[in-house]
C-alpha cells in the first residue's frame, strides 16, 4: 500500500488539455499595446506586490489516501488510453478501478471525462456527482462540472459549482479564473469578472499575458461605460396648486368627464 492522491502527473496534463482549455479562450480580442495598457499594466503588477498574501494550500492535495501499487498502475494504464481518445475503453478501465476502490473521487472525474467525450452528458454529470460526493474537496470535479455546465448553457449551474469550488478552497485559482469567464462572457457582470480575474492573478503571483489582457480590458470597457454613461435625469418642477377660483364648477363638463380607473368600462 501507498500514500497517494490521484490528483497527480497525467491526470492533470491531460485534465488541463480536454477541459480547461475550454476555459482559457480570451473573453475578448487582445487589448491594443498604448500607454493607457502600459499605465493598466504597470498598476497591476504593482498590486500584485503584496508579500503579505500567502495563498492556502489545496485541502485536496493535503489528502493522503492509501491505495495499493495496482490501483495506481491500473490509473495510469487508463490515463494512457485516455491519450488515445479511446473512450469506451478507458471508461470500462477506470469504472473497475472505482469498483476496487469505492472511495477515490479521482477515477470519477475521469469516468465523467470519457462520458462527456461520448456525448453521454448525463452520465457525465452523474459521474461529476459521484465524485464530489465521495471528496467534497475535489475541486477539479467542481470546475469540470462546471465547464460541462456551461457549454450546456447551464450558466447559473456553472456559476453555483464554480462557488462550492471556492467554499472548499477559497484560493482556487482555476476556480477564479474560470468564474470570470463565465461572468464577462456568458453573464455579463463585469465588475464580478474582474474580482474574480484578479485573483487569479494575486494567488498565480506571475499571471500570464492573457489573463493580464482580460484584466486591462474590463478596466477599460468599464472606464468606457462610466464616460458614456446618460447623466440622471432633472428632477421634474413641482406642479403649481390650483388657486380656489380656476377650478372647474360642479356639473361642468371636465368634471364629468373624471373617472376613476377602477369605474372604467362600466355603465
């Protein structure tokens, strides 16, 4: 037996190429190189210098599960066959690895994996499930179900997941990232996806070239959006008040002709 968690090596590469590249496609064009992007960039990574933030480490990978040497071979054989894109096969593979150890989330997400590459999206979901049932912690399980959601168009789903991904580790990066997306380009709510944007780029410490784009570029368009925005309205003047002599005489024909909604329509 040994101490392993199966969040490891190739589950990730191949994790992080069938499904969170779907995640990482610029929410907008690439911002233009100028001095408003220079000025945006140079105030971002001055806000990144704070040395007094220590992201948590993932409670997932704190987990040490003891799972025999063949467990781990068998994971790594399905792994390889999932880089095929064998799907049918590698399902069969890692179901008999759920079934010889019932309480691994990891085999699962993958399980989930080769479903939604099947187009089973409902087993794909139900396999997402499983696994955040038996390891709430599992935060790749949250964010591939997410994804899964929101290519459904599932947004507020996708959203939902997204947060208990955070609940279980407040400094998920993917997480925060991903959020944004979901936020600027599906939901429209900048100023979410820019807390969330720039988060991921305050836990990465370094972020790369694209994520600092989406940041500047919702600072812009928000910058935009204030100069445009319609000034308020002037408040309209106070009606005069009727003196006593101008108002119209009972019986007269302005006085008929007041009715009161409710009496509308009746005889």
């Amino acid at each position: 037996m040994v101490c392993i968690n199966f969040r490891y090596g190739g589950l990730f590469l191949l994790f992080f190429a069938l499904v969170l590249s779907g995640c990482t496609t610029s929410p907008r064009k690439s911002v233009e190189e100028d001095d408003n992007t220079r000025e945006l960039d140079a105030e971002l990574t001055a806000a990144l210098q704070d040395e007094s933030f220590t992201p948590s480490p993932d409670p997932y990978l704190q987990q040490a599960t003891a799972v025999d040497v063949s467990i781990k071979q068998a994971f790594d054989d399905a792994l390889l066959v999932m880089q095929q894109q064998d799907w049918p096969q590698a399902e069969r593979q890692l179901m008999a690895i759920a079934q010889s150890a019932p309480t691994l989330s990891g085999p699962w997400v993958n399980i989930g994996l080769c479903r939604w590459r099947q187009d089973q999206i409902d087993g794909a979901k139900e396999a997402f499930e499983q696994a955040i049932q038996l390891n709430a912690l599992n935060g790749d399980a949250y964010n591939t179900y997410a994804v899964l959601a929101r290519e459904q168009g599932e947004f507020t789903q996708a959203e939902a997941l997204y947060q208990k991904a955070l609940i279980a580790w407040p400094h998920n990066e993917t997480s925060h990232r991903n959020l944004g997306v979901l936020y600027d380009m599906y939901m429209g709510r900048l100023d979410d996806a820019l807390k969330h944007f720039e988060m991921s780029a305050k836990i990465n410490g370094n972020p790369d070239k694209k994520l600092r784009g989406w940041i500047i570029d919702i600072k812009r368009r928000q910058a935009k959006a204030a100069k445009e925005k319609p000034a308020a309205p002037k408040p309209k003047a106070e009606p005069q008040q009727v003196e006593q002599n101008d108002a119209p005489e009972s019986g007269s024909s302005a006085a008929e002709g007041t009715q009161s909604s409710s009496e509308e329509g009746e005889p």
